[in-house]
C-alpha cells in the first residue's frame, strides 16, 4: 500500500506540473488512503505481533512463559518500525494539509504546485527508508 501511493503521489506531481487542480485533488486523496491503509495494517501487525506471535511460530516479543520480552530484537523491531510509522503519519498529516490547500485553490492563486513536489519528495524518502526496514525485518 506504503509504495502504491508512492505512483499516486507521482501522478499528483505530474497533474500539479500541469495545473490540473481535479487530478492533483483525486491523486492526493489517493495518496492520503494508501498512507492511512499503511499505518492501519502496521497498527494491526503490531498487535497480532505483541499479543498473538503468530507469523513466525515461536514469537520473538514473548517469552516461553507467554509474558513480553526485552530483547534487543523486539526493541529494535518496535522502535524501528515505530519511527517510520511517525513519519508515514507526518506524511499524511502533510499530504491533507496539502489537500486542503488545492481545494481551497491555494496553489492555483501561487501559479503553482511546487509545495506537492516538496511534499512528494518527503513522502518518496519515507517509502524508501520503509524498503530497507521491510528488507531488515521480513526477508533476512
């Protein structure tokens, strides 16, 4: 979902570059539900994860007793993830800012939509950090 509305985010940078305030608002708003259904799903994998383990059999964040664990993996796992989750937020958080600017025909008074490009490439850095944490925490 996380690199899906990376492509939206694309088409809503390319529809500011040419002033289409319809395409900019439809592949923002896109943007804004691939981002809500990337922190929804992690929302849910760390619960799944805290309380249940039931992805990888024997569950790292438990103890053989079923009480939480400390370990360095499950505070690096939570902290880590938990990081990018904040900034996927941020990112949805600016995404809908900037929504409400192009509704509010913010951009089309400016001339421009340099502030979707600005906030395209902070939300293309956030997908790009979450390929390295999903490389470090799902395929090694």
């Amino acid at each position: 979902m996380h690199h899906w509305s990376s492509v939206t985010m694309v088409l809503a940078v390319h529809a500011g570059h040419n002033m289409d305030k319809n395409g900019v608002v439809k592949y923002m708003i896109m943007t804004i539900i691939g981002g809500a259904m990337f922190l929804g799903c992690q929302a849910w994998e760390w619960n799944h994860l805290y309380h249940e383990g039931a992805w990888w059999g024997s569950n790292p964040f438990l103890n053989h007793d079923g009480t939480a664990s400390s370990t360095n993996f499950t505070n690096y796992f939570f902290t880590i993830t938990g990081f990018h989750g904040f900034h996927v937020f941020s990112g949805v958080i600016i995404n809908i800012i900037m929504l409400i600017m192009a509704l509010t025909d913010k951009f089309e008074q400016r001339g421009h939509y340099l502030m979707i490009e600005k906030a395209g490439l902070y939300w293309h850095f956030v997908d790009l950090v979450w390929v390295f944490v999903f490389t470090c925490f799902y395929l090694i």
